[in-house]
C-alpha cells in the first residue's frame, strides 16, 4: 500500500458545483496534513493546514479522519480557476512531506 | 520578500551528461528540501538540507547529490543522466526543517530538466 493515495480524476464538474476529494494515509503516526494546489506546470502551492478540528478557508474546507486514516477536501460553489491539481500531504514524523500523486478538477462553465 | 528562485528554469541534457541546478531559498529561510515531480505524478523527496548538512535522504541513487551553502543557497547535481530522470525539479524551503513539519513548504517554480 502505498504512503499516501489519491484517486487522479480527473473530476469534471460544472461551475457551482460542490466537490470532493479523498486521500488516504497508511501511516497511523501522522502527525500532520496539507493540502496543496498545482496549476499545469507550476509549482505546488500551499493551500490549507488540515486539523483534527477542521478547517474551513471561504468556499474550502478540510477534514482529518483519524480512526480511518484519510484526509478530505471539499470545494464548495466551484469556480472555473478552481481547476487545478491538488496534493494531498502527510507527514508521518520525520518532518519530510510525503505527497500523493495528486486529484485533477476541471470545472467548466 | 523574495520567494524561493531556481535556475535554470528549462533545461535539455543529453544521457550520460552531468547537471546542476541551484535554488535560493525565500528570505528568513534556512533549510532546502529537494523533491523530482515526473509527469502525472506527485514530488517525490530526494532529500534535504540543513546547516550545510544533507540531513534526509529519499530512495534516489548516489547519482544524485547536493550541496548547501553558508549563505542557505542549494545546489542539486545529477551524474549520468538516463532518460529517466526528466522531469520537473522543485526545491522547497522552510524555516528549520520542523518548521515544514508545522507550516508546509515554500516551493520554487522549478527545474524542467529533459534528457534526450
């Protein structure tokens, strides 16, 4: 199995739409969750801490699910520069990121 | 506040060649972390940097190494260049490598490195 997986989509949803994506751990030490935005040929960018609390940034918000090792994503009111790549990740305690592969969304008008 | 800057920004390398590429990290920052992102895929870690020390090290051949400077800028050298190695290269600074561990990564734009 792998550290960290992630279905590639990609998810194509219309503009407005609420969305949301998965990404699932295998290392029950985790101690902390990222997730990352990446525009096609760019580099990752930091989108939002996840906690065990929740985290909601305007129309996203991130889930951590300890008991079932998975982190999730959800965009709400989805607009057309929603669409990007986004990374999912985890850092099992030795303060080296592990990233997923990455969920690609499109959203059309 | 400069951001994290790589150079090149494209380069072509034919196999068996040698390459190096450097990234200063973003002001206030004093540890480079070096990840390879092949198409379609997610960064993979080749490893870090810290007080001039590689202190981590992700599942990549001796033909990769570094090297830190006094002053936090970095270096990534590629020996032997195989097909295989194209792809997007991207250093990562953070204050302290916990720092990451709190706060996630600074990315540069990268490296396109394409060996042909």
């Amino acid at each position: 199995r792998k550290e960290v997986e992630q279905d590639p989509g990609p998810f194509n949803v219309p503009e407005g739409a609420t969305v949301a994506f998965n990404c699932t751990y295998s290392n029950s030490a985790s101690q902390s969750f990222f997730w990352y935005r990446q525009d096609c040929r760019k580099e990752p960018k930091l989108l939002m801490s996840v906690y065990s609390s929740g985290n909601e940034d305007g129309r996203f918000t991130a889930q951590l699910n300890r008991a079932s090792q998975y982190i999730s994503l959800l965009i709400r009111d989805s607009k057309l520069s929603d669409s990007a790549t986004y990374l999912c990740v985890v850092n099992g305690g030795s303060y080296i990121p592990t990233f997923g592969r990455g969920t690609s969304l499109i959203v059309h008008p | 506040d400069a951001g994290v800057t790589q150079s090149p920004t494209h380069l072509i390398k034919t196999r068996g060649q040698q390459v190096t590429l450097r990234c200063s990290p973003k002001s206030g920052h004093d540890t480079v972390s070096w990840y390879q992102q092949a198409l379609g895929q997610g960064p993979q870690f080749i490893f870090q940097y810290y007080e001039e020390e590689e202190r981590q090290r992700g599942n990549f051949p001796d033909r990769f190494s570094g090297h830190q400077f006094p002053n936090y800028s970095s270096e990534l050298n590629v020996n032997a260049l195989l097909l295989g190695d194209s792809a997007l290269y991207l250093c990562a600074s953070s204050l302290r490598p916990a720092e990451s561990f709190l706060y996630g990564y600074t990315f540069g734009s990268g490296t396109r490195l394409t060996v042909v």
